[in-house]
C-alpha cells in the first residue's frame, strides 16, 4: 500500500511542525550561544508568555486605559533619566541613575508605545512606527537628548490610543517577557557567575519549577483557545493536502531564524555575544558589558519563546503542555547544534520528518504508536556517534 | 573540644586507611546505624517509616548511583527514571515468573538488568561529553518508559499497565513451609506485597542501602574510582596516563545503572507497592539530579543529605500549607506555590553553596574541631 502522494503529505506535514519546533530550540541556541547556559526553562517560558499573551486578550476596557498611562510614566521617566544622565556627564560628576535603568525604560515604553499609538487599527502602521522609533532611537544612543525628544513625543501620542486589543497585549507580552529576562539575569544569573555550567543547568530547572508555578498560579491552569487570525484549513497544491498555518508558521520561523542570524553575524551588539560566549574574562577585559548583553539575550529568548508560544498555542490551545515542548525542541538542538542558529531550523526539519514518518509508516502498523516520544532522540544519538557537536555546531578542540 | 583527633595514633596502614580515621566519626556513624536499624521499627508510625524513611533510602540510594556517574566520572545522565524503570519491571518479572528466588536476589538481578541496558546507553558517551550526553541520555529516559508502557509482557498483561509487587519473601519460596529448604520458614518473613509489615520492609531497604553505599565509597577510593575521578578532570589526560576510556565510563555507567535500578526495584517492592512508568518519568531524573547536586556533586554522604532535602522540603511544605492556609487557599494555587517554593529554594541553594550539604558538612567539622577556641 506505498503511496506516494500520502508519503509526500506526511513528510511536508513532518517538516512543517518540525520548524515550529526549531522556533522552541532557538530560544535554547540563543542562551547557550551567548552565555553558555543551557536553559532548561526556555519551554516553561514558552508557557508563561503565551499565557500572559492570551489573558491579557481577555481582559479588555480599563486595564488598557491604565497601561496607556503607564507607558506615558515609563516613557517619561526613561527620557528623563536619559537627560539626567547626559548633564550629569557633562558635569563630570558620578552618575547617579544607572543609565541600564535609563534603557530598559525606555526599552519598555519603545515596545508599548507605537503599537497604543497605533490602536492595533492598521498592523503595518504600526510595525513601521515601530521600525521607525526603534531607527530613531538607535543613532540618537550617543545624543539623548534628541531621543528623551522622542520618548516624550511618542508617548504623548500614545495616550490618545485606539481600541483593539491584539497589538497592544503582544506588546505589554513583550514587555513582561523582556522584564522578566532581566530579572532572572539578575537574581539567577549573576549570583552564578562562573560557576560550573551543571550548577547554572540545575538553577534554570529551578527556574523552570518557578516559571511554570507562577504560570499556572498567578494565571491559571485551563486550556485556552488563542485565534491570531489565520485558519488551520487545508489547501491542495498538486494533488497534495497541506495546512495553510503550518505554512505560516513557517516563514514567520524562518523570518526569526534569518533576523537572528543577521543579528549575530552582523551587529555589534551581535559580535559582543558572540565574544561574551567565547571567554566571558576576554569579553569583559575588551569593555563590553557582560550584564547587559545577558538581559539582552534573554530578552530575545524572551520574544523567540512568545512566538512560538502563539503559534503553538493556537495551534494546540495554550495550555500546561507547552511547557513539555522543550523536550521536542532537545533533539533538534543537539542535532543541528547547540551554537548555531541556522542548525536549529535543519535540525527541526530533519527531527519533524523522521519523526512524522517514523510514526506513520512504523511506530503505528507495528509498536502501536507513541514513538514520537523517543525515535527523535534515538535519532540524535546515533547522529551524535558520527558527528558529536551536530551538524553546525563548532568544532570541538580539546587540548591537554 | 569534643571532635579532636589529637592523640589518635595509626599503628598499621590499614588503620590510617579506613573510612573514618577519626575515632569521633567512627563512633557517630555506629550510633546512627543502630538508631537508624533500631529506634524506627519500635517507634515510628506507619506514616513516617513508610512514605518518608523508605522513600528517603530509595532516593538515596538512586541520588547515590547517579553520583557515581556524575559526580565521580563526570558523565552527565538524565536517564535515570529509566534506569530505575528498567530495575523495578526486570525484578517484577523475576520475582512474579521464579517465585523460587529470594526477593533480594531479585532486587539485585534487576539491577544487574538496569547496569546492561545502562552499558548500552553508555556506548554514545565516549564521543559525546556535557549537555551533549546529557541530552542523549533522555533517549534512554524517553525509550526505556515507553517499551514499559507499550510492550504487555512487562506488566504481565495487565490492563491499566500497572504492574502491582506481588507478596515474595527474604529467601523465596523453596524455603517456605514444605518447600525443598523448609526448615529456614521461621525465619522466611513477607517483604513485599500488601500484607508485609512495614517494620520488614524498612529493615529489608536500608540494609541493602547501607551494604550499597558501603560498597560504593570503597570504589570510588579504589583503583576504579581514581580512574573515574581522572577522566572526569580531563579525560584526554587521563587517556594518556593510561587509563582505558572506553572501559572506565562503561565501567561508571553500569555501576550506576546498577545502583539505579536496585533503587527502581525497592521503589515498586518496599516502598509504592507497584510500578507504574509514571513514577520513572522525567520529572524523577531531575529529581535525582538535583539531589545529587544539592547533596554535593562527588560525595557519597551528600546524595543522602540531598535525598532528604528533596524528600522532606515538599513534606515540610506540605504540613506548613495545610497548617496556614487551610481552607483559604484552593489546593491547586498551593500545588503552585509549592513548585514556585521548591524551585526558589533550589535556586536559593544553588546561589549560597553551590557545592552542595557536603561542603556545608565538611565546613561543620572543620568548625567543630576548632571549637570553642577558633584561632
């Protein structure tokens, strides 16, 4: 009964939900890339911002009125404090407010802003006001004033938003999402400096004890429908059934995966992580700021785990489960790689195939089913026996 | 004062050589095997030999195996629950289809089974090293439990898959009454099963324990356990001092596998009753891991001490909630703050010491000796 039409469906079926689980593993990729962490919480954070996102969906009316006040405070306050900042410099006296402070307000109010701005109305208004700002404030770093101008002006514009809620509740996400990466940063991480990477892998699953208790305390623990508007419906190309969300989801996997690997290969900000990964003594010798370029990776962890929690979580529900996506996101990372990036996507195509066809073509007629659970990591095992650090990561050197 | 070791002199090597030189250490470790052998079985309730004390020494004893491979060999597993898994459904198999064997037979037949398949899960370890390995071992982990979930034999065909321990006894069923070695039934008391005494199965699980960990703090001060400790300082170092890798972390795998599975084996026959793959889960490596890190990565008395802390932290927990927030929080936003409690505490610990009880013990004595005049 070989069929080659019904092969071919289950294989682009496979590869398809093997690039959502690439988006799960490149949270994964991104830690251990730039701080060698191998973070165990990624799927609980996978959790906790779909969570997040889809509650603050429901809620609706007043809150929003209270987040456009406070993102004219935090606007405020961060140009504020870019100002204090820059006469305190001129004054050459010790500056008193950590300009950190200064950014991860402005930061804040940066992603809340253009999206109140824009009331969610017109989605690609408001990508470019965002495109926009975030240009703005990148050359006005070394003035700003000019950028404390800005902040002040988006944020007045802001406090007369619009109505609909999507945009504006993918933006406070982000927002939560970026501030709880610098609290773990800074409450986990730093304390941990230097410390043996098991002693900093059993931390993050502590990390993942409190992420997914707070996940399912502060918000709840019910299944959750999540619509982000495009329907899971079937259509034919050829003769052949395929899903129009996993396509979408696809290219937005892709889309990340090539801006992430823009960003590392191209970036200043992306070269620092990458020197940070190599030797944290260098990196920090050389005057690069090992504090920061830590928030900032697990802020983009942060936003990498919210995508894939709305793809995920409107595919499948949100729901306790996607926190059980790292263990699908684990084969893909040691097979394309724990360091690279573009490895995670292959790495989740060549996992989502076989395990798809293992499924239906073996486990099904002959181990009556759920081998998805291990033939992924059977796979990366005897992979591993040939090539030990995967199929793009760097080559391991060991000296005496 | 009290902890000198002023005045203590060796006469022979094998006095310098044994495994508390210290008179003090000798005598505290006696006193607490006979309070450990003694004072339970007289006193203690239903309640705390059974879900507390046996669990203890069966997480102890998992902690333990798991800290022969990671802290000694430095070979990180995540298999664990699998190990475990394959040591309680190999020794539920021998004790339900060759009812002659005496159960502790049994225990340890099941665990030489979990130290094969460990060898064979060992095999990717001599290329692949840190979270490398560590994430291949979930193969074994994710591989072993669904084998047990799928195939019917395991179970004996039951139809929930839960696999209950049948009623066995110390030396088996030949030396029953009117079997073949009939004059030792005095002494051929009920072990596991429903109807055992809870006394005997204490009893039963911490012998095995202590003689276990007896054995394992004389390997790891043995030639075996100086290779272990070599490789997993440098491996390639090692490697040219001459000792054989392969051998060596096969060697670790399947002495840990061993001690793995003999703890899956007492969990289903002392302490739960049945095997049931859900309790050999991931969530149960973790739990050993962190026991071994937290008793302290490379010592044999903090897999213990890590063991209880695990064990009692949801315990003490436990009894706080139920005491504070009795009827004003709903069971599963306490569920909830228990994890988030749990996974703080582990960070918490990790932060203050994160060499582990060990190091903290360790530090105690160094105190102690000085006492009440440090310098």
């Amino acid at each position: 009964m070989w069929d080659p039409v019904f092969f071919l469906e289950v294989l682009i079926g496979g590869l398809l939900s093997g690039v959502m689980y690439s988006l799960v593993a490149l949270g994964f990729v991104l830690i251990f890339k730039a701080s060698g962490v191998f973070n165990f919480a990624q799927g609980a954070m996978v959790l906790f911002a779909a969570l997040t996102f889809v509650l603050l969906l429901e809620v609706s009316g007043d809150f929003w009125d209270w987040t456009a006040w406070l993102s004219l405070v935090f606007a405020v306050l961060a140009g504020g404090l870019f100002l204090l900042n820059h006469y305190s410099t001129l004054l050459q006296r010790t500056v008193v407010t950590s300009s950190r402070v200064a950014i991860a307000l402005a930061a804040i109010a940066i992603v809340l802003l253009p999206i109140l701005f824009d009331g969610g109305q017109n989605m690609w208004r408001g990508v470019f006001i965002t495109l926009l700002i975030f240009m703005v404030l990148t050359v006005s770093v070394r003035q700003p004033r000019a950028a404390a101008a800005v902040l002040l002006g988006v944020a007045l514009a802001a406090f007369f938003a619009g109505e609909i809620n999507f945009w504006r509740s993918l933006a406070l996400t982000l927002v939560i999402m970026i501030i709880l990466a610098m609290a773990i940063e800074s409450v986990v991480l730093r304390p941990l400096v230097n410390q043996e990477p098991i002693i900093l892998f059993m931390a993050t699953i502590g990390l993942n004890f409190v992420i997914e208790g707070m996940a399912q305390g502060v918000w709840d623990a019910d299944v959750h429908a999540l619509d982000i508007g495009i329907e899971d419906i079937p259509f034919e190309i050829g003769g052949l059934f395929i899903s129009q969300f996993d396509i979408f989801a696809a290219v937005t996997a892709s889309i990340l995966v090539a801006g992430l690997a823009i960003f590392f290969s191209r970036t200043r900000v992306g070269r620092a992580l990458r020197a940070v990964a190599d030797d944290h003594q260098a990196a920090m010798s050389v005057g690069i700021p090992l504090k920061n370029i830590w928030a900032i990776v697990w802020a983009a962890a942060g936003i990498v785990a919210l995508f894939a929690g709305m793809l995920w979580g409107s595919k499948v529900g949100v729901q306790f489960s996607l926190a059980l996506l790292a263990f699908k996101a684990l084969p893909v990372l040691i097979l394309g790689g724990f360091t690279s990036v573009p490895g995670a996507i292959i790495g989740g195509l060549i996992v989502g195939a076989t395990e798809k066809v293992f499924e239906v073509f073996v486990g099904i007629p002959y181990f009556g089913g759920g081998t998805e659970s291990w033939s992924p990591y059977m796979l990366a095992m005897v992979f591993l026996l040939f090539r030990p650090q995967g199929l793009f990561g760097e080559k391991i050197i060991e000296r005496v | 004062m009290l902890y000198r070791e002023a005045g203590q002199f060796k006469t022979s090597y094998a006095a310098d050589q044994a495994i508390f030189p210290i008179a003090q250490d000798r005598w505290v470790f006696w006193g607490f095997l006979i309070v450990a052998f003694v004072v339970p079985p007289l006193t203690g309730s239903q309640y705390v030999m059974g879900p507390i004390l046996i669990q203890l020494l069966v997480f102890g004893l998992a902690a333990l195996g798991l800290n022969l491979l990671t802290g000694y060999a430095g070979q990180i597993s995540l298999g664990t629950g699998g190990f475990m898994a394959v040591g309680a459904y190999a020794c539920y198999n021998f004790a339900l289809r060759v009812p002659e064997l005496p159960l502790v037979v049994d225990v340890m037949l099941g665990g030489v089974c979990a130290a094969l398949v460990g060898i064979v899960f060992g095999l990717p370890s001599l290329r692949i090293k840190g979270f490398y390995l560590a994430v291949a071992t979930l193969a074994a982990q994710f591989f072993l439990t669904w084998i047990f979930d799928h195939v019917g034999w395991f179970t004996n065909y039951d139809p929930a898959g839960v696999a209950s321990a049948p009623s066995r006894t110390l030396l088996g069923s030949w030396a029953e009454e009117g079997g073949p070695l009939g004059f030792l039934a005095p002494i051929n008391i009920l072990v596991s099963g429903p109807r055992a005494a809870p006394e005997t199965k204490y009893l039963v699980t911490l012998a095995i324990v202590v003689v276990l960990a007896l054995f394992a703090k004389n390997i790891v001060r043995s030639s075996t356990g100086r290779a272990w400790m070599a490789i997993r300082d440098m491996d390639i170092a090692a490697e040219i001092i001459g000792i054989r890798p392969l051998r060596t972390k096969l060697l670790a795998f399947a002495v840990s596998s061993f001690y793995c599975g003999v703890a899956g084996a007492l969990y289903v026959f002392t302490y739960v009753g049945n095997a049931d793959t859900e309790a050999f889960d991931l969530i149960r490596s973790f739990q050993i891991l962190f026991m071994v890190i937290i008793g302290g990565l490379g010592s044999i008395l903090g897999s213990f001490l890590g063991a209880s802390f695990i064990v009692l932290l949801p315990v003490g927990l436990n009894i706080v909630a139920s005491t504070l927030g009795e009827g004003t929080l709903a069971s599963n936003t306490l569920a909830n703050l228990e994890l988030i409690i749990f996974g703080s505490a582990i960070i918490f610990f990790l932060i203050v010491e994160p060499n582990g009880f060990a190091r903290l013990w360790q530090i105690g004595k160094e105190k102690l000796r000085l006492w009440p005049f440090p310098h």
